[in-house]
C-alpha cells in the first residue's frame, strides 16, 4: 500500500504545471515582475485512483495542496527578476485506511493530528528560502537552496530506504519544472497559433517520464477582471522504466492525456490561473510472474490560482 501512495505523490508532484475569443489577436506573452511586488499562488492537485485486486479494491482519493510566495528582490534591465520562494502553507489528505493527513494551518492540539510521515517531510518545505532567476520567458535559469532544503528533509526522515526515495520527487530537477508555470515562445504569438514543450522528470524507483505540452493562443477574455490571454493545452506523458533487474516493481504506463486552460494577464505579465486534468492508466507487478500485474488508472485535476495578498490560504475562492 505505501508503494502505491508514494508512486501517487510522485505523480502528483511531477506533473505539477499546466476558451475562446473569435477575432486574431496578435500578443507578445512576457513576464512583468516588479521589484517589491509578492505574489502568492495557491497549487492543488486532486487525485482518484481506481480500485486495485490485492488493495483492498476500493478506490483511494488524495488532495495536496500548497501555497507559494515569490517576493521579487530585483529586476534586470532584461526583464529578469531575482526572486526569493517559501512556501506559506500545506496540506494532504487521504481517505486511506491508513488516513494520512496534514494541515499546517493548524495550531495547538488541532496540530497533533498530523500524522507524523508527513509532519517530517514537510517542515523542511516550510522552513526553506529558494532563490530563483526568471526571465521574461518564464524559464527558471538559476536555482539555489535545494541542496539544503534536501539536507534537511533526510536529517528528519533518516536512513530508510523507502522514506529517502520519497526526497527525489523534491530536487532541483522537479522543482524548477514546478516553478515554470509557462515557457513562452521568444517571438509574438498569434491566436490559433501553437508551440510546444517537452520536458524529462526522473521518479525515484519508477523511471523517466516525458511530459510533452501542446499549447494554443485562443484569443483574449476578461477573467478575474483582468483582459487576459486565454492559453489551452493538451499534456502527454509516456514512462520509461527503470532496469528492471534494479527495481522490485515494473511500472507501465499504457496511456497518459491531459486538457487544460491558462489565464495569463498580457499587461501586467502573469500567470491568474490554470486548470488542467490528466487521466492515466497503469500497471504494476512483477516482470517474473505476469499473474501477480495490478492494472489502475488515475483521474487528476490540477489548479493553480494567484491569490490576493490577505486571502487565506486554503479558502473558497
């Protein structure tokens, strides 16, 4: 069961980044930071997860949620911004039977419910400071503190094995794929117009994953009442396993498509919101006994929203 879990977080925290207008609109897609400006996100991602023979068959269902700060130290004559990231808050919650939960909102007796695992993991997420240079693009160039960040997080989860492989999912390599919220084309784009992005992510004890993003100019449209570029998407993730020799399980994956919508704010330069869903299948089992496969598919939702300075962390909005 905690192989199964801890492949479902991995999922979760990889694939973590991804309508219509009638006239051609022609949109130069750039961030526009400014010095002194903080912008707070607020990332969740909702995950079901098809009953399993030899799981107890009953479909499991998991939340994550996080709320990220970017304040922005400074800005190249370039349009590159020096930015300071923490992470305000975090959540999960499971309707396992082991009933993994955490909530870091929580104070006083209220915070005991949190189960420890977590509590172990995430303090460390909680307590770091990530600097980062982000150009106009929207590509991470430079990051730094995730060695520390790192250090951290397996001083409090020790020398087990299974705890450890959890930490790969919080590089540098899966960090920054989670800070580029959108890599822009470095010409003007044109409504109707496409580009592409194909990315690599290494999961511990699974194999390399290929993320490849198709994405569309639709045109403009008020959204949170700010005119606003209205980007689709649409996501496909293949997996290439590891040795098998190296590993215990033999993870497929047979299908992987995603769909999804971006709210970019032309003027001011970024991101109001994205929402994306990802459905999957896969199998798991031994590549010796083709009996002992387990077969399940995964439904993902996925939203991140640019939250108001005093909005709280986790609210309806």
């Amino acid at each position: 069961m905690f192989a199964v879990r801890r492949i479902s977080w991995i999922l979760a925290f990889a694939i973590f980044a991804l309508c219509a207008c009638q006239d051609p609109v022609v949109l130069e897609l750039r961030w526009k930071l400014q010095p002194g400006e903080v912008l707070r996100y607020r990332m969740s991602v909702e995950q079901s997860v098809d009953a399993m023979a030899g799981m107890g068959d009953k479909p499991m269902h998991m939340t994550m949620e996080a709320v990220m700060r970017q304040e922005i130290r400074d800005v190249a004559a370039d349009g590159t911004a020096s930015v300071e990231v923490s992470y305000e808050a975090m959540r999960f919650s499971s309707d396992t039977s082991a009933g993994l939960n955490f909530d870091s909102t929580l104070e006083g007796a209220d915070a005991d419910r949190n189960d420890p695992e977590f509590r172990a993991m995430i303090g460390p997420l909680l307590d770091l400071r990530l600097r980062m240079k982000l150009d106009p693009s929207g590509k991470v160039s430079e990051l730094q503190g995730v060695k520390e960040m790192l250090a951290a997080m397996q001083a409090r989860l020790g020398k087990d094995g299974e705890e450890r492989s959890v930490l790969a999912m919080f590089g540098e390599e899966s960090q920054m794929k989670w800070l580029q919220f959108e890599v822009f084309p470095a010409k003007p784009v044109v409504s109707g117009e496409t580009w592409k992005r194909s990315s690599e992510v290494r999961l511990p004890s699974m194999g390399t994953m290929t993320i490849k993003n198709e994405n569309v100019l639709r045109g403009v449209e008020d959204h949170a009442g700010r005119p606003c570029a209205v980007i689709s998407s649409t996501t496909r993730m293949s997996l290439a396993p590891e040795d098998s020799s190296a590993t215990r399980m033999e993870i497929k994956m047979d299908g992987s498509k995603g769909e999804g919508t971006k709210w970019f704010d032309h003027e001011r330069g970024r991101m109001l919101e994205a929402q994306q869903t990802l459905d999957t299948k896969m199998s798991m089992g031994s590549d010796k006994d083709p009996k002992d496969e387990v077969r399940t598919s995964m439904s993902i939702t996925m939203r991140t929203l640019l939250l108001g300075k005093d909005d709280p962390a986790f609210g309806v909005r």
